[in-house]
C-alpha cells in the first residue's frame, strides 16, 4: 500500500477517534472536541473499525468536480485565445470572448488556463530585477541630476520644481535649487552655481528628459544635441543618460528623502516661497552633507577650475540657434518676426544665416561671426502655438502661462447681423421710432411746399 496524502483536520480525527477506541477518551468528549454530533462520531468511529484508518479521507478527494468545465470547453478557448488574443491579459480576453464568441468563462478560470498554456505570465514571473551598481570611486567624478515637481511649500505656497545634483561617489547634495519647471534656462542657472561652487565634474547622469536628450530622430538642427548638451560640450563636461529611474536610484531615492526632510524643515522655517527656499537651501545642504555624505574610495577630487570669463559663461549658458535672412533682411524666432537695420554688414546677409543668443532675462542678441547686429521687433506674437507639444513636467508652467496671456487679452466685439454684411445707415428715411414731425429740414419743406401751393392759386 503507497502513501495517502491526508489533510489535517482528518489527522486530527483519526487520533481522537483512537483515544475514544482506546478508552482514554468518552464518545462525547471526542464530539466537543471534533465539533461533530455524537452521531456522526459512531459513523467514524465504525469505519474505521471497518476499512481502517484510511477511510476517514473525505470521499471526494482526488475526484473531478462536479461542475468542472469539460475539457473540450477549455482547449477551444485556449485556441481562441492563442488565435486571436494572444496579446490579451485575462480580463479583456474573457470580456472579448464573452462578446465576440458568445463563450462566457470567468477571468481567473481564463487566467489559469492562460498561465498553464503558457499565453500569460504573472507579475510575479513578469517582474525585472536590476543589478546594483557600485559607487564612483572619486569624488567630482559622476554628478546625478533630476528635477523633482511636488507642493514643497504644502499649502502656504505652489507647486514648484526642484532640481536636485548628487555626487555618485559621496551621496553628497552639491546643488539644490527651486524653479517653476524643468526648462533649459533653470538647469543653465543651477549649472551656473554648480561650477561657481564646485568647478566642472567629469560627467552628468540624468534621465531622458527633452532637455538633456533629442528625443526626435530626425531633427534637423542642434548636431544632435540639446541646448544644455551643447552647453556642457563646450564647457568639456559629458552628458550621460540612464536607461531607467532605478540606474540613478541615488538622485530618485534622495527625492523622495527630501521630500520628507526638506518640506518638514520649510514648515519649520515657515518659508512659502521659492526665493526664500532658495536662500534657505544652502544651510540645509549643508546640515545634510554633514550628516549623511560618506567618503569616497579615492580621495581624489577630479572636479576642474573653469578659467573662463563671466562674459563667456554666459554665452555659454543660454540658447543659441542659427536663423536664416530673408530677402527683407528678416527672420522668424519664437512667433516673432526680427528685422535687421540696414548696414553695410547687414546687406550682405541676404540668404546667409545669423546666431541668435537668447539669453534668461529675455534678451535677445543676433551676432554674424562674432559681431552683434542691430535689429528690431517687426511683429510680436507671444500667444503659445496652437496644439503645442507640451510635456508633462513644464504642464503647469505652460497653463500658467497661457491663463496670464488670456487675462490680458481684451474682451472680444460681438458684431451685430448689420455689422456682418457691411450696412451703413445713410440717414435719409426716418427709422420707424423717429420723430420726423419735429425735424427742422422737414419743416422747412413743408413751408415751401405750402407757400408754392399758395402762390399758385
């Protein structure tokens, strides 16, 4: 005789019921302890005097259900499944075939089915593990960046953007700065403090953000580059960006480190907004390095002195595009219509392309080699392009942006139907509510006619 699986409440049966057949145990003891009825427990008790220990196995087990579907139920959905909903997850093929095929099977039935005929897999057995990266072992070598959008002054002020720079080496914070969006101009000012305080690091490690990534293929200008990666290729600093948000889990783990730590400490200080943020900001950097920054294998610092004029680091940072002249010494920039002056250098310029360097404040400079030109604004349009490509990050900035725009703008006329079709009143018949009796020029042709009619007879 093999093994017989049992369960273990008929485990616990059998060695009741063996007491009670012993004698160490009453029959009505085993029923208060069983929680059956007395005469059930003389039915156990006499099959196991009968067949054995063996018997007491519910009857059931190891049989089909009684309300199993049949098997030929089953493999035509599989088959429906594989033919035409290969790519389905569970709920929307059950629904499909409940629609479409007049086959109604419950989701997780088609679940396990799935699963057993290998169309579906779960998340558990779906799930991608991620390898630990190590530390950079010197210190300046590689700077995390990200920007982190939340209500960092909760209630007492808006929702504003937080761009965050970590050392991969240390975990310590190097740049901390409040902004309303991630654009280029805010990274060009946090980059703009960063090498003030620290110097130039070997690289940067972001995410695939517009600004640091062109994310169209064949986008015609740039060399391939954003703003900021050109801005960072002429200052010999490399751009990196990571695959997924857990291969910069440092910058991803300290956002969320600091939206806990930060905003409790903005709450203290009592601060609302982003001016008073950013002055604070510095004093909790350095609280926090303090605190939490470890030391790197190495100690080397690999971050390099710019020896570059201020002058020059502003050029550097700020958006710089080419534009071509028309043959009326004009160009389009951002919905504007810019018209050089006529020069003797200007002249020349007909079909050539010029540099335009614009700047955070707003300025704007056209240089032709080197050489600033002068010009002025011909048509200014600053109402956003219609079905603008909007991402997700600058949403809030954009619709800001869009409302101030809106307010601004005069109420439109409503034009009356006359005013449609272009009628003017001549004013020579009197309109149905004008009192023409009193009107002088009729008055005085009435005198006339009567003094004519007089003189005749």
């Amino acid at each position: 005789m093999g093994l017989i699986a049992m369960s273990e409440r008929d485990l616990q049966r059998i060695e009741v019921l063996s007491k009670v057949i012993d004698g160490r145990m009453t029959l009505v003891t085993a029923a208060h302890v069983l929680g059956l009825s007395t005469r059930q427990v003389r039915r156990l008790l006499e099959r196991i005097r009968t067949d054995g220990a063996a018997s007491i196995r519910h009857k059931a087990i190891g049989r089909p259900s009684n309300n199993r579907i049949s098997d030929g139920v089953r493999d035509y959905a599989v088959t429906l499944v594989r033919e035409r909903y290969a790519d389905f997850g569970p709920t929307l093929a059950a629904e499909k075939l409940a629609e479409r095929d007049g086959l109604r099977v419950s989701r997780e039935t088609l679940r396990k089915w799935m699963s057993e005929a290998g169309l579906w897999l779960s998340r558990k057995q779906r799930r991608t593990f991620h390898q630990p990266r190590l530390r950079r072992e010197a210190y300046g070598e590689l700077v995390q960046i990200d920007g982190s959008e939340h209500r960092w002054f909760e209630d007492r002020g808006d929702p504003c953007s937080l761009l965050v720079f970590i050392d991969d080496a240390t975990g310590k914070l190097m740049q901390l700065r409040f902004v309303r969006s991630e654009s280029a101009f805010s990274y060009f000012e946090a980059l703009e403090l960063y090498l003030k305080d620290h110097g130039a690091p070997v690289a940067f490690y972001s995410d695939k953000h517009s600004v640091f990534r062109v994310a169209k293929k064949d986008a015609k200008g740039g060399q391939g580059m954003t703003q900021f990666g050109r801005a960072l290729s002429e200052l010999n600093i490399e751009i990196l960006c990571a695959n997924s948000s857990q291969a910069k889990g440092r910058v991803e783990r300290m956002n969320r480190t600091l939206q806990d730590r930060l905003i409790k400490d903005l709450r203290l200080e009592g601060i609302c907004g982003m001016d008073d943020g950013n002055a604070f900001l510095p004093r909790f950097m350095e609280g926090y390095n303090r605190q939490f920054a470890i030391t790197p294998a190495r100690p080397d610092d690999l971050h390099r002195s710019l020896n570059l004029a201020p002058d020059r680091l502003k050029e550097i940072l700020c958006k710089r595009e080419q534009r071509y002249v028309g043959a009326q010494l004009t160009f389009s920039f951002e919905r504007q219509r810019i018209m050089l002056e006529e020069t003797e250098v200007t002249r020349g310029l007909v079909g050539r392309y010029v540099e335009t360097y614009a700047y955070a404040d707003g300025r704007l400079d056209v240089r032709w080699k080197g050489h600033s030109l002068p010009y002025r604004v011909f048509d200014k349009d600053q109402r956003v392009t219609h079905a603008a490509i909007t991402e997700n990050k600058r949403l809030g900035d954009v619709l800001a942006y869009i409302k101030a725009r809106q307010d601004e703008r005069p109420a439109p006329k409503v034009k009356t139907n006359s005013e449609k079709i272009g009628y003017r009143p001549r004013g020579r018949k009197p309109g149905k509510r004008t009192d023409f009796t009193n009107d002088p020029a009729v008055i005085a042709r009435r005198r006339q006619a009567l003094s004519e009619l007089d003189a005749a007879e």
